[in-house]
C-alpha cells in the first residue's frame, strides 16, 4: 500500500492584549498532502461565517492502487493569554465525517516552549496542559499547589515566568504553547470517490478601529469605496443617537488557507465558496473573479477548474 500524509495548514498570528490595539487571530485551512498525483480534488465546497467553517470534498483516487494514509489536522499553537477578550481561542468541537460517517478522532495535546518539546516535563509535575493548569491571576491552580523545587525546575525551562519584582507579580504564569493534533486513519480505494467533510467553530480575529483609518489599517479587506462610505453613514447615526460613544467600528475575521489545495492534484474541478455574516455586517474580502451577493450579508463564489494562488480573511465589520 501506498502510504501518504495529510495535514491540515495553519497560520499562527501573536496574541496580544485588546488594550494595546492588537490583532488576535488563529487561523487554520483545509486538509493538505504531501505532493501526491494520483489523490484528485474534484470538488470542494466551503463555507465560511463567524461561527462555523465547514468544508465538503469529494477526493478521488486515480490510480490502479489502494492509497492508505495517516490523516491529520493539526491545530493553531495557542499561547496562555489574560484577559481573553474574545472568550476563549480554543479549538475543542473539530468533527470530520468520511462517506457520511463520523470518523472516530484520535487526539494528541502537546507543550512546547519554542522548539523544545515539555510535555513530559509538565505532566509529571501534574499539571494539565491544555488548560494551562486551569491558571487565573490571584486565584488557586495546579500551578499555585506547585512545590518551590518543580516551580523553579520549570521556570529553568521556560515553561512558566516567574514573579517579577517590580509589579509585585507573586503568580508564575504559564509561558508553553499548546499545540493540538486530531488525526485518523483514511483510506482511499483506487478509482472510487470518498467524501470528506470537516467542521468547526472558528476563532475570529478582532480588533476595534476607528473609520477613518479602517482602509489604512486594514488593506487586505478590498473594501471598496460603497461599502466604505456605508461604514461611515452607519457609524455616524450610532453616534447621534448615542453622543457618548466613539467612532470605532468592531473588525473580525476568519482566516482561511486556501492553497492547501495545491498539494493534491490540480485544478479542482469544481470549487464553491459561501460566506454569511451576520444582518447588520458588512462583509468584506478580496477576491479575484465575480463574487455573486446571494442575500443581505451573504455571498457566493463559484469556480472550475480552479487552482488557489492566494489565501482568504474575510472580514465582518459592524458599528
């Protein structure tokens, strides 16, 4: 048999505070091979919203031989970060479904500190990775229970940052990044198609901006200037109907990594994307080709034989 590796691509952004104005964003795509020419993508049908991804496929096997592979879609590395203004950057309701049937996921929940693998490190002091040690600022947690010798061996490694003396800081803060696999067994016999379909809650990535830097600030949303002037008129009747409020607009987005779909054979025959905001967004992203409106907040894009040169991040702007 005819072994393969799939993965899934992902695209990590640094997580920073709201108050310093930072981006938060975690972005992941589509299911990605090693270079195989004998796996086609016939089709793919995404859909994107601010609360779900979900992606259909239709994969077939083109050559005379049965094509076994280990499959996998790894994670977002996500670092500890206080306060969470977003309510959780946590990727924990990924389901896959292959011919219509749930595939049972195996899932592997790592540490690390840059390179360096401390998974065990952690483990063996108790404390429960994937949750950061259940750590809040002040409150008692795995990481508090620690004895002086652990704290201090994991503080060698730089697996927790110790107290600092100016801000009178008496809490070690957890300093690993988690990084998520879910993986499964897949089997593709030859000449047949297999269906497989994935989804799950998104993490958007957010940030206030003020109107008349939003293009400034913000290139890649392709806004052109209706939808800009429609920002403007919207956020100047919120503030005379509220004159103590700013002239801030709220920007999310979802990332999306398109040219995964290049490690499978090309073109995809038939590729439809989806996108849906919410009644009062604005939606916004930058696309080459015709994009068709298909309700107040709604769009579609249809495609044949189409080979991704570039990524997605569709934004949804709201006053």
């Amino acid at each position: 048999m005819k072994k393969l590796m799939i993965a899934a691509s992902i695209l990590f952004m640094a997580i920073s505070a709201y108050a310093n104005d930072s981006a938060v964003e975690v972005s992941v795509g589509g299911l990605k091979l090693r270079k195989e020419h004998s796996v086609l993508m016939e089709t793919e049908r995404l859909f994107i919203s601010k609360e779900l991804v979900r992606v259909e496929y239709e994969f077939r096997n083109t050559s005379k031989i049965p094509v076994s592979s280990e499959v996998a879609f790894p994670l977002p590395a996500i670092l500890y970060e206080n306060p969470d203004y977003q309510g959780g950057r946590y990727f924990d309701d990924f389901k896959a479904w292959s011919d219509g049937k749930a595939i049972k996921l195996e899932k592997e929940v790592k540490a690390f500190v840059k390179k360096r693998d401390v998974t065990a490190e952690l483990r063996k002091a108790g404390i429960s990775i994937g949750e950061f040690g259940y750590f809040a600022p002040g409150g008692d947690n795995e990481i508090t229970k620690l004895n002086p010798a652990v704290k201090k061996k994991l503080v060698s490694i730089g697996a927790l940052k110790a107290p600092g003396n100016k801000d009178r800081d008496l809490d070690y803060w957890p300093e690993w990044e988690i990084r998520i696999t879910y993986h499964w067994r897949q089997e593709f016999p030859p000449g047949a198609v297999v269906h497989i379909r994935h989804e799950y809650p998104p993490v958007p990535g957010y940030r206030p901006v003020q109107v008349p830097k939003l293009k400034r600030e913000f290139k890649d949303t392709c806004l052109n200037d209706s939808a800009f002037k429609e920002a403007k008129n919207r956020i100047s009747k919120k503030m005379q109907k509220e004159p103590g409020i700013n002239n801030y607009f709220t920007a999310s987005w979802v990332s999306y990594i398109l040219t995964t779909a290049n490690t499978w054979q090309t073109p995809i025959k038939d590729f439809e994307m989806s996108v849906k905001g919410e009644k009062d967004d604005l939606v916004s992203f930058c696309w080459d080709g015709v994009i068709e409106k298909t309700g107040e907040a709604e769009y579609r894009i249809r495609r044949t034989d189409f080979v991704p040169k570039k990524d997605l991040k569709v934004y949804f702007l709201n006053p």
